[in-house]
C-alpha cells in the first residue's frame, strides 16, 4: 500500500484548487458575465442608487438583485423570485426567513447562501451561476463573499452604513472583510472615498448622478402639479425623500411656524415613527409617491429643501435628491453636509443655521438666483446617471481584463508548481508491507 506524505499532500491539493478557480476565470469573457447584486435595499423601494446604476447596466448582461426579507407569512426559509417591474433585465430574488430565527446570524448566513445557490440551479437562473458579485450591504459579505464561485466581487459604498440607526454591532468588521475581498471599490460620495481608498487600492469616487431627461419634466408647462399639494398656500417649501433620522426636524418645526406658506415632506418613513415627527398645520408629511410622480412635485416646490441634520449619519452622505432638484432647474438650500459644501457650493444655497435657513428660504421664494439655477442645470447635466454607469463599466472592464491576464500568468506558475508538487508527492510515498500470518 502507498501512502503520501499528509503534508505534501495537502499541498498539491491546494495548488490543484487553485489552478480550478484560475480556470473558471479564464474561460470567461467580461462581457457575458452577469451581476448578482447583493443590497440592503429593495429594488420596489424609494428609486435611487442601486435601481438607477442596475437598471442601465441590466441593458448589456442580467442582473439577478438578491432581497432578504423577514416575512412573517412563511414559516421555513424559502425563496421566490420574478422579473422586476420596469427593470429591463433584471430578476428580483427574495430570500424569506421567519421572524423566529432571525436572531440567530450564523443560521441566517447560512441558509441565505444555501437558498441562493439552491435557486441559481433552477434552469431560468443559470446564467447566475460564474457571476460578477456586487456588493452594497457588507453584512452580506459572510454568507456569499468566496462562495458563488464569482469571477469578480465588486462593492459600490453608498452610505457609511455603520453609523446608521440601527447599525449591527458587526457592520463595520464586515466592511473590513469585504474591502478585502472585492476587486474594485466605488464610493458614492467624495468623503466616503477619502475613508475608503486608505483600505483599497483599486477605489474611485462617482456621486449620484440624474437622469435629466426625467426631472426635466419639472420645466415643461404640460407637467401638472399634483392634485394634492396644488391648492396649499405658497410659497412650498419641499423635500422629497426617505423621512428618517437624517433630518433635522426641529429645523422643520420652525420652518412652519415661521413662512407664510408651506413646508411639503415627501416620502416613506424609515426607523422614525409618526409620533416622532413634529406637528403643526402649516407642516405636511404626504407619505410616498412614486419615481413618475417626482418631476411634478419638484415644479410644485416654490424652493427645494435639503433640511438634513448634522449628526453622524449625515456624515458621509451625498444626496441624489440634489442633482435632481438641479435637473428641475429648481432653487435649492441645504443645510451645510459636507459632500454638499464639498461638491454644490455654487449651485446650492448654504445655511448654517436655523435662522440662515429660514431667511435664505423666504428670499428665495420670493426671488431666485436665475444665475444660481442656470449653474445647476449645467451641473446636472454634465452627471446624468448614463455617464457615470458607462464609467464603471470602463473600470469593471480594465479590473476583470487584469485579473484574467494575471490568471494567465499565474496558471503558468501553478502548472511547474504542480509538476514540482506530484514529483515531491512521489519520493515522499511510503512502501508499507502487510505481515504475513
């Protein structure tokens, strides 16, 4: 009987993964290969990063957008999925725990990757099975990092997450592992990529962007102003958005009491509550409208509000709302958040506090910077959601183009490694005899 030294063994085992995983990636070609994307949000949500980038890139591969879900309505983890509405070609996959088990994170984890390559078996989600993983919740990276057998893992940082409300404890080792993981890193804001690139080399910086042809709309006189706003007094001060603890609602507070008009909030509530919000006749919380809807409250705003908080989770953000109001050729105020400060000082009026606010929004309803405005349709112009996809796409291209060819090189190696590795396992095999009895 042969036995091989445990040790060598082992080595050569390891080599013969490795060589299998080079394979895979050189057999590939970048533009055949599809996106499994991986997000906290879900795609039917408020419309902005993650839709606007994957609906474009859905254009020239499938996107499989994975959603988990704690759905009370099922009683054993499962999973279903469906084309996307209005997603060109996208497939939304919904990965459903009961309420009951999702304390535990392990089980979570791994049940959600064992349901996940359980549907990318199913014929209509093959095409899933060698994709370019892109990541924008780091808490996904345990359960799928490494084991969708990806060519690529890409993560496009959208919010410094960890300083939400809310956060896991976890979320910030989990970022860690993933910006080790990924290829390529992307940051939706100038402040998120100075944090970034101190951990990734291979990091760039594109901000949200607009689709101008969309909000438009707003300058166009056939566009009607809602139903529902379109009797309120003037002027409207309004924001459009998710209704969260972002804003600075002592700031809208004061807001009402003081215009003579107006104070409109668009959109869905998230981690506040109603009894949160404060109150008052002149203060209008209308709830969600949809994407289509949004050009014809932007021509209904008399001034365009960013009202956020300075806090923690204001820190890093970029507002997409910002650029879009600009496309409306709206006059717009925000409060001084750094990527604003940083990136729409001429474009956007800046207040740095409470009474700046409510002084700059009365005298911009009364009479806007027609210079200021003619600035921000240019600037929205010049980032419309188009061009910066196109971009990333570029450095998808160049990073997978890289990898492949270090591939080529490495399976090079790998071949006299293993060579070397099956000559050693041979002198080091051991002649061991059977007793006779």
């Amino acid at each position: 009987m042969n036995f091989i030294n445990p040790e060598s063994s082992l080595n050569t085992l390891r080599l013969r993964d490795r060589k299998n995983t080079l394979q895979t990636l050189s057999d590939y070609t970048y533009h055949t290969t599809p996106i499994m994307v991986h997000c906290h949000l879900h795609w039917d949500g408020v419309w902005q990063r993650p839709q606007q980038f994957m609906s474009r890139i859905s254009m020239s591969r499938p996107v499989l957008f994975v959603e988990t879900h704690v759905d009370s309505s099922v009683n054993t983890p499962t999973y279903r999925y469906a084309p996307a509405e209005g997603g060109g070609n996208v497939t939304i996959l919904q990965v459903l725990f009961p309420p009951s088990v999702w304390h535990d994170g392990a089980y979570v984890d791994r049940t959600r990757r064992e349901l996940v390559a359980a549907a990318v078996r199913e014929p209509a989600l093959r095409k899933f099975r060698k994709p370019v993983q892109w990541f924008y919740d780091p808490m996904a990276v345990t359960a799928f990092g490494g084991h969708m057998n990806e060519v690529l893992n890409v993560y496009d940082c959208m919010d410094q997450l960890s300083q939400f409300r809310g956060a896991p404890p976890c979320l910030l080792e989990r970022e860690r592992k993933l910006l080790a993981l990924a290829d390529l890193v992307f940051c939706g804001g100038s402040k998120l990529h100075q944090d970034k690139s101190r951990f990734h080399r291979n990091c760039h910086f594109y901000g949200c962007g607009v689709d101008i042809q969309h909000f438009a709309q707003a300058r166009d006189g056939k566009c009607a102003v809602p139903s529902d706003i379109r009797d309120l007094p003037r002027p409207i001060l309004g924001y459009y958005g998710v209704i969260d603890e972002r804003l600075d609602y002592e700031l809208l507070a004061k807001l009402a009491q003081e215009t003579s008009g107006s104070v409109v909030m668009v959109g869905p509530l998230a981690k506040v509550t109603p009894d949160e919000l404060p109150s008052h006749p002149k203060l209008h919380f209308i709830g969600r409208r949809t994407y289509d809807q949004l050009p014809g409250y932007a021509k209904a705003f008399d001034v365009c509000m960013m009202p956020f908080a300075l806090n923690e989770a204001t820190e890093f953000i970029n507002p997409t709302k910002a650029l879009e109001y600009l496309g409306a050729g709206r006059p717009v105020i925000s409060t001084r958040v750094p990527d604003v400060v940083s990136l729409f000082s001429s474009e956007v009026v800046l207040a740095t506090d409470h009474e700046e606010f409510i002084r700059h929004a009365a005298q911009m309803a009364q009479n806007s910077d027609g210079e200021r405005r003619a600035l921000g349709l240019q600037r929205a112009q010049s980032y419309t959601w188009d061009n910066i996809v196109g971009k990333l796409q570029d450095h998808m291209r160049h990073t997978f183009e890289g990898k492949r060819a270090a591939t080529k090189n490495g399976r090079k190696r790998l071949a006299g490694k293993l060579r070397h590795a099956s000559s050693v396992d041979g002198k080091n095999a051991c002649q061991l005899t059977v007793p006779s009895v």
